[in-house]
C-alpha cells in the first residue's frame, strides 16, 4: 500500500502543479515499504501469506531514497533474533526497496 500510494500521490502533485494548485511538489523523495523475514531458517523477501504465518521473524520496513529508514517493524514470533539476522534481513529489504524505486520510477514515466 505503501509503494503504490506514494505513485498515486507523487502523480496527484505533480498534476496539482501543473494545474496551479501547488506552487511545487511538497514531496521530497520517493517512500516504498517491504516486508521480509526468516522462514525456515532463511532469510525471505515479501512474504506471502502462507511465509508470513510460518515465519519464525517478520518484519515490516520503510525507507526514503535517500537511504533512510522511516519505520522498522518486527516481530520474533518463534524464538529470538540475533543482530547478524537483524543485519541480514535489514539488508535484504533495502535492496528489495531499491529495486521498488525503480519499478516506481517506470510506473510514473508511463503516466
């Protein structure tokens, strides 16, 4: 919801300049969201529903294009997460964030 509603939005400002309602966009960069967690023992990527109620870990994450995380979310639902874990799905979101940006990217180039 996130991912896309930023598109929505950053469409709904760009067409409120355009029609002189905003002076400039008041968005400062793009904002998409994933989840991951560790199902199995092993990392995962976007959980499905079925990962999602099997995970030992979930977790919800929110990052800017610059980098910055918004919001981290998480749960250990089977036992504890060590930070080496932490680390690792922390990094698997960022790069599955990155690659939300440019499918973002190419959903507002189409118009």
């Amino acid at each position: 919801a996130i991912t896309g509603g930023y598109v929505a939005l950053a469409d709904a400002c760009d067409a409120l300049t355009k029609r002189g309602a905003l002076q400039e966009s008041p968005l400062h960069g793009q904002v998409a969201a994933v989840s991951v967690g560790i199902v199995g023992g092993a990392p995962v990527l976007d959980l499905d529903y079925r990962e999602d109620s099997e995970a030992e870990t979930d977790m919800n994450v929110v990052m800017n294009n610059g980098g910055a995380f918004i919001e981290i979310q998480g749960t250990a639902e089977g036992h504890a997460f060590r930070r080496d874990e932490l680390d690792r799905l922390l990094n698997l979101a960022a790069n599955g964030i990155d690659e939300l940006f440019a499918l973002q990217i190419q959903a507002r180039a189409r118009g």
